[in-house]
C-alpha cells in the first residue's frame, strides 16, 4: 500500500509558517512539532483525536497542540481544508512557557474569538500567496494576534516539560510503527518484532499500541491485510482464496476468512459470489493517507473565490 498518495508541490518559502490546501480523503494518525491551526473551507471531514471523532462543518476552526495525536477521515460530502502550521520556535522565545501551553478548546465554531481568528487566518493567508514586500513580516504578526487571540478567548492549560518530552518520544514510535506496518504487512510481522525494535518489551509495546491506537496490534494489522484482499478481489484477481489470504500477509485462508466476517459480515467465498457493491464497515482509524494537496496557483485562485 502506498502511504503517500499524495501530491507534493512546492509552497511559498517562509521559515516561519507553511500554509497549503487539501482535499483529504483520508490521513493516518500521525503527530508533529508544529502547533497546527485548521480552517474547514468547504463541505464536512472527520477530525479523529485519539478515541474521539468529530465531524467538522464548513468554516469550523481547530487547533491542534504540538506532538496531538491525530488523524482525518472524509465523509460522505467532499471537503476543502486550509492548513496553517506554526513551528514552536515563532513564538516559545517571546514568552517564557510559551511552546509549553495546551489549548484545550480544540474546536472553535462560533462567537466572537471565531469570527476574529476566521478573518485573521484569511488575510493571513492572502498575504501568504500574494508577491506583497515584506510579506513573512506581515503575516508573522497577524500568526502572533492569532495566537494571542487564542491565549486569551480559550481555555488552556501548561504542559510539564517532562510531559512534552514524553510526547515527542510517542509521536517518533508512533510514526516509525505506523509506517513500518504499511511499508510490511503482507509480511511475516510479530509484536514482538516491533518490540526489539523498539528496545521496549512486548507487553509494554502491547498495552502502548492500544492505547495510541484505540485498538491492539493485530486488529491494527489485520486491517491492513484485509484492505489488501478486498482490492485483489475487485480488481478480479484470478487467485484463489487461500492465494489471496497468502498475498495478503494472513496465513491461512481462515484468518482471512475471519476478517470478513468482521468486516463485511460474510466470508471471502460469499464476497465473490455477490455483486461486490457491499461496503466494509468504516474503520474511525485511516490506514492511509489519500489527499490532493492545492499548487501554490490553485490556492490563490481558491482564496480569490473567497475573498469575492
């Protein structure tokens, strides 16, 4: 499976901030350094933060903590998303303890501070993709009114610096398992492998995974597998069944059997012989990440769209 179908194209060069669009169909559970601010544009989309998800609406705001676990799943309508992400090192010299705050209201739908931090991430993105002189100063300082917006119209709280250290630790393990399963898993893969890995013990890693993940490594894993299969089987693979579980990593024909009871509610057999319009249960965690990512040309155009 490629984990990376996605379009990279090169954005204004600003050390300071990066901005892009993005229609996503799907991201993985990842983290990052970057404090990262979320403008819905159009439609709806799934944000995931851990074992909670909630559907965002067009011009819902959302911020996202430095090393927030998170992930995006599409709905059924398509979506536009504006990404601003704010490395730490903007603002955590300014004040002291700063690159240490947790804002807690993630999502931010209406009210004065929405419609102030909704017309700043606008003009600030208009600054972005324009030729304007001086322009990273410019949007340097209306990132800055965002974030004092934020500091004082929401709640939030201070990370201990042993706690923030902790979540850089997981974001790094997380990424490294994550890709190591979708780069592996029509391979023989084992817990236990990942565990010395890892330098951790198994049980650890075990009791980590889920709670990272919501779910256990092998449920994880098999999810993989069984995404596998069902595209061999819809692109009219001639392979038998026991062939296709084999393909897929499981290794045997009645793993791959049990993972489409669980999934479709039927076994392989039963799949081929129906008309295959039948759609596995949603999984609330992507497997991988399926996204347009807008050229810096089709962003102007989106925000001049906007703008009127």
């Amino acid at each position: 499976m490629n984990i990376s179908e996605f379009e990279i194209v090169q954005h204004a060069n600003m050390n300071v901030l990066e901005i892009f669009m993005v229609e996503v169909t799907s991201r993985m559970l990842h983290g990052h350094d970057d404090l990262e601010i979320g403008l819905l544009l159009k439609g709806e989309l799934n944000l995931n933060l851990q074992n909670d998800q909630i559907r965002l609406k067009a011009n819902d705001i959302y911020i996202l903590n430095s090393y927030q676990f998170h992930s995006f799943t599409k709905t059924e309508n398509d979506n536009l998303l504006m990404v601003f992400q704010i490395p730490s090192e903007l603002y955590g010299r300014i004040e002291t303890g700063l690159d240490h705050v947790w804002f807690q209201n993630n999502i931010i739908r209406s009210g004065n501070v929405h419609r102030r931090i909704h017309s700043l991430l606008l003009s600030c993105a208009e600054l972005y993709y324009s030729d304007v002189p001086y322009k990273n100063v410019q949007c340097t300082s209306i990132i800055l009114n965002i974030l004092y917006t934020i500091l004082t119209g929401t709640n939030l709280s201070v990370t201990p610096e042993q706690t923030s250290i902790s979540m850089h630790i997981n974001t790094g393990r997380l990424d490294r398992i994550t890709e190591f399963i979708a780069n592996h898993y029509t391979e023989k893969i084992s817990l236990s492998m990942l565990a010395e890995k890892e330098h951790l013990s198994e049980f650890y890693l075990s009791h980590w995974i889920r709670e990272m993940l919501g779910l256990s490594f092998q449920d994880y894993l098999n999810h993989f597998r069984f995404e596998h299969a069902l595209r061999l089987i819809n692109s009219g693979s001639s392979l038998g069944i026991l062939d296709i579980a084999l393909d897929s990593g499981f290794s045997s024909s009645r793993y791959l059997n049990s993972a489409f009871e669980k999934y479709l509610g039927m076994t392989v057999k039963q799949y081929m012989a129906s008309d295959k319009t039948i759609k596995p249960k949603p999984m609330e965690l992507p497997i991988d990440n399926i996204q347009e990512r807008y050229s810096f040309e089709k962003c102007k155009f989106e925000l001049e769209k906007i703008q009127g």
